[in-house]
C-alpha cells in the first residue's frame, strides 16, 4: 500500500519433498468424497478469499458449486472493489463464508442488497467470538482457526441438505486429517529453531509465526501501518532497516501480495545483507494449492530460510 501501487521435515529443502507433501495432504482432502455420486444441480457457496472457498469445496464435494470471489494473488485483498459479476454471483449464494474484521466488508453490503433469508452468512470473526478491535485480520494463518470453520461449514451445509448430512461429516473429517503435515511442520520448526527472529513488512502470517515458535522482532505499529496504507513513522523504518542491515533476524517475512516502494527498498537491504526472504500471501496462490497444500507450503518455506539461507520470494 502507501502511495505506490502494493503490489515451500529434514529433507524438506527439495523440491522433490515439497511436492510430495503437497500431494498428500491434496489426497487426504479429496478422500472422503471422491467416490460419491454427483448430483444433477449443486448448492451454490461463495468464499470472500479463495482459502475459504477451498475449505468449502473440500467439505461440500460433489453436491457444492464453491466460488471464490478474491482469489488473484497480484491484488491488494485490503481495497478490493466488487463488480455487478460479483455482486450476482453473491445473490444466488445459498452459504457464504466471509473473514470480517473489515477485511472484506464490502461482502456484507452486497447481501444486503439482495436479501434472503434461506442464506447461511459466516462470518469467521464472529465465529471465532472475535472483537472489532482485533489488530490482525489474517485468520486463516492462525492453525486453530480454519478447523472451526470447516465444522461449521459441514453444520450449515447439512441443514440445507440434510440428506447428505454423513457425507458432509466424512469430509470434514478428512479435512481435519489433512491439517496434520502442517501442525507437525511447525512443530518441527518450533523444536529445531525455538524463538528464531525474524522481520516482517505486514502482520500477515503473524498467527503462524508464533505458533511455529518464531519472534518476529518487527514492531507491530509498522506492521500496522504498512497494512493500512499509513506512512510508517521515521523510528519504526529506522527500526526495520537495522534489524535487516545488522543482520539481527534471520528470515524476512515479505508480503509478496503487496507491495510499494518502501517494502520494495527493505527487499533490497534484506538481500544486500544475505537475509533470506519468504514470500507470504494473503490469498492463496493459485493453481495447484488447496489451503492446507499451502499452509504447509509456507512453513516448508520458512524451514529452508532457517536451515540453509534459501529465500522463496514466491511460492
């Protein structure tokens, strides 16, 4: 943001590792549902991000048409603006799965203006009993939070269709199963680099840095800042280009899905000093991912920076 346009346990560190993980928990997730048979017409659903939008086409399968509406990874998820496409396919919706914490509000005036009772809304804030004052929206990144959703999707998808309840509950036990590569990779991280520091731009996978038992040493008012679009102030760019300068992290965590030129300039000096780089995102890249494939992507990524200085810019 600002005033510029914002624009992958040991053997982890080959491609060939990565891959195969990636292909597991993708199996995993599509197990439970890959030998029912398909319906004539599906439910309609509709996932703000395209994370959301894979947990619901994992737990709906065959009997669930799931449309994610910001899914480019090229765009700032934060000034996202609906078009009238957007706005019909809203309207058809019979369960919409939105974050909240004003992340994706514009997903609350488009229902709004196109009522329906019969409509199942989450809101993944008010799910997790989140207050509006929650400084991270990032939710999908915390490792405890997309288990709730998955259930509460497979709740919401039975009541609309009651008759494939158990088919439901099936595949959201295969999805909770296929969360297991990710819990173990950052528990793994956690153990072999406890407390490592590292820097960020954004707090975009802050939930997951600390559960992975990494410090990150950037203060949280730049962070702050850079996601809102805010000058950061002299002190906290100050701080930022010492941590990098002086080699006082170990991994820079970059926001890859926004950029401007003053993150632009510590990607430089996060280089020049041999501090590797992570890409991270704030939706899920596209194609080839499911959201647990690239959760556990991440933290392969992460792995690599800490054991052998490797950056993944992009995944």
């Amino acid at each position: 943001m600002g005033t510029d346009q914002r624009q992958r346990v040991a053997r982890w560190g080959t491609a060939t590792a990565v891959l195969a993980v990636i292909a597991t928990v993708t199996s995993i997730a599509g197990a439970a549902h890959a030998t029912a048979s398909r319906p004539a017409s599906k439910i309609v659903a509709v996932g703000a991000e395209n994370e959301y939008a894979s947990v619901i086409a994992q737990i709906g399968g065959h009997y669930v048409s799931a449309t994610a509406i910001e899914s480019n990874p090229n765009t700032d998820p934060h000034t996202f603006e609906a078009s009238p496409s957007v706005a019909e396919v809203i309207s058809k919706a019979r369960l919409i799965v939105q974050n909240g914490l004003g992340y994706d509000d514009y997903m609350t005036k488009i229902e709004n203006g196109s009522p329906n009772r019969s409509r199942k809304v989450m809101v993944v804030q008010s799910l997790l009993g989140l207050p509006k004052s929650t400084p991270n929206p990032h939710l999908w990144y915390n490792p405890t939070t997309m288990p709730r959703v998955a259930k509460a999707i497979a709740t919401d998808l039975a009541a609309i269709d009651p008759t494939h309840a158990s088919y439901y509950h099936a595949n959201l036990v295969a999805f909770d199963d296929s969360l297991k590569p990710w819990l173990r990779a950052m528990a793994n991280l956690k153990a072999k680099f406890p407390n490592a520091p590292v820097a960020t731009t954004e707090p975009v996978a802050d939930y997951m840095i600390q559960a992975a038992g990494l410090v990150n040493k950037t203060p949280f008012t730049f962070q702050a800042d850079v996601m809102n679009g805010v000058d950061p102030s002299p002190q906290g760019i100050s701080v930022e280009e010492s941590l990098l300068s002086k080699r006082q992290v170990r991994v820079f965590v970059y926001n890859q899905q926004v950029t401007d030129s003053l993150t632009a300039t510590f990607l430089g000096v996060a280089k020049a000093h041999h501090v590797p780089v992570v890409g991270v995102y704030e939706t899920m890249p596209t194609p080839g991912f499911t959201y647990q494939a690239w959760m556990v992507a991440e933290v392969v990524a992460l792995y690599n920076a800490l054991k052998s200085g490797k950056s993944t810019v992009k995944l």
